[in-house]
C-alpha cells in the first residue's frame, strides 16, 4: 500500500489484532493447544505460532514487503539493523497467562518508522480491551480517549512489575522490588508487560518498570506517550539502537512520579 496514512495503518493493524484476539478465545475454549519450553524456561504454545503467522499474513497482504520483528521470528538480525518501517508483534503476551486460562492476555502490535513509534494497538481478548495510538492521534481504550493517572508522590504510586523466566536472574531484582514494596502504594504483577504498560496509560497503574523485549513493549510505549505518560530507561540507550526499540530497564509513569521512581529504582541497585 503506497502513501498509507497513520491513520489507515492503525486501523487495519486494530482490525488485526481483533482478528487474531478471536483466534486466541477459540484455541481456549476448544483447550486442544500444544505446550513446549523455549530454551527450557519459556513457554510457548501452538497458539503462540499459528497468532503469528496469522498476524504475519495480513500484514504481508496490507503492507507487502515491510519488515517484522517478532518473538516467534528470529529477532537479533532486526534489533542490529532496523529497517527503516518495522512491525513488532507479539503475538501473545502473557502465554503463561494464556496456557493456565488467567485474563491477562494480550496481542501487541507496534509499527516503527526510521526508529520511532508510530502506531500501537494491544488487544486483550479476556478483558474486552483494545488500546490503541497513533503519533500525534493520541491514545484510547475502546475508542474513548484516555489519559494517566494524576498520582503525585511515591506513597500514592501502585507499580506495575514483572520478572524473568530465569530464575537465577531475578534475585538481583529483589532490592528494587523491596524499594517499590517499601515507598510505594503496592506492587502488581499481571503477567504481560503490554497491557501493564496500557494500565499506565489509562491510570489504573501509576508506574511501570521491567526489562523485557521489543516485542512486549514497543506498541505499548506508543500507547503510553500518545495518552500523556512519560516513558524512558533507567539506562543509557546505546547510541546504536533506537530508543524505541531498547527493551532494557524501561520505565513508564504518570508524569508526575518519573523522577522519583526513577531516583528510588537507581538508589535500590547500589
């Protein structure tokens, strides 16, 4: 499709998502899906890889030619050498969630242009959600306008967080969790880094922060900035890698609360 405005990208990659959404309700309901481990800690289903492919399809039919980036695609080679329009899917966020039939579920469809974010959708099929957004469109919910939450002070910030499949690397996260568990509200953990990062965006998360990979992000971070948060790494990017493809030590908060989130979250490492 040559000349396709934001808008028309946003559109088709919504109708995607809903598309692939039902998928994922029919897999659960007939419950006849597959289980392996990746690399002997992650889980992925057969689900996972018949989403994508259906994800892949439609977009090779919409936008033939354009670039893909997704968990069930080989992604190293994409990250070094970003093409110029991306796609990031991910075609299940949360297939813990999704295999042991909890509602935190997601498909996350992102669109990058020459490094930055452009267009975001993540649809939750459980919940009824779809969160989308669109550089300078702004962000919605089920086609209502939405906006981040008006938290102000740490001791009113309820925090979003995830860990690791390898277990051997969570134990270093503890003295931040410890920090977000001391000064903060609370501490949730719902199993898809996507949606957390949507809970943001429409206030019903204060803060957020994890490392993760693109895929689990990159429409989110659009939908969060679109909608009014502030998004950013609690490190340097490499000057190599756009930023908005940079999935380590992310953070996304009410505007209000980034500086010291990020402040409490430093001091907790050292």
């Amino acid at each position: 499709m040559a000349n396709v405005t934001l808008e028309q990208r946003l559109a088709l990659a919504v109708r995607i998502a809903e598309e692939a959404g039902q998928m994922i309700r029919d897999a659960r309901e007939q419950q006849t899906f597959s289980q392996r481990l990746k690399a002997g800690i992650e889980l992925v289903t057969d689900v996972d890889v018949a989403v994508d492919q259906l994800i892949g399809q439609r977009l090779e039919e919409h936008f033939p030619g354009e670039a893909r980036l997704s968990e069930e695609l080989s992604p190293e080679e994409a990250l070094r050498n970003p093409a110029e329009q991306l796609w990031v899917v991910d075609p299940i966020d949360g297939t813990v969630n999704f295999a042991q039939g909890l509602r935190h579920v997601a498909v996350s469809i992102g669109w990058i242009e020459q490094g930055v974010g452009k267009v975001g959708v993540v649809h939750a099929p459980f919940l009824n959600d779809t969160f989308s957004a669109a550089q300078g469109l702004g962000a919605f919910c089920n086609q209502q306008p939405i906006t981040p939450s008006n938290a102000d002070a740490l001791e009113s910030t309820l925090v979003g967080t995830g860990f690791p499949y390898d277990k051997a690397a969570r134990k270093q996260l503890l003295p931040r969790l410890e920090a977000a568990l001391t000064h903060c509200q609370d501490v949730r953990r719902n199993g898809s880094a996507a949606l957390d990062i949507c809970d943001v965006a429409c206030g019903r998360l204060d803060a957020y922060y994890e490392t993760v990979s693109p895929w689990d992000f990159v429409a989110g971070w659009v939908i969060a900035r679109e909608a009014g948060a502030k998004v950013g790494h609690l490190i340097d990017v490499p000057a190599d890698v756009p930023a908005d493809l940079f999935p380590e030590q992310l953070l996304a908060t009410t505007p209000k609360v980034y500086d010291a989130m990020a402040a409490m979250l430093k001091q907790a490492d050292r």
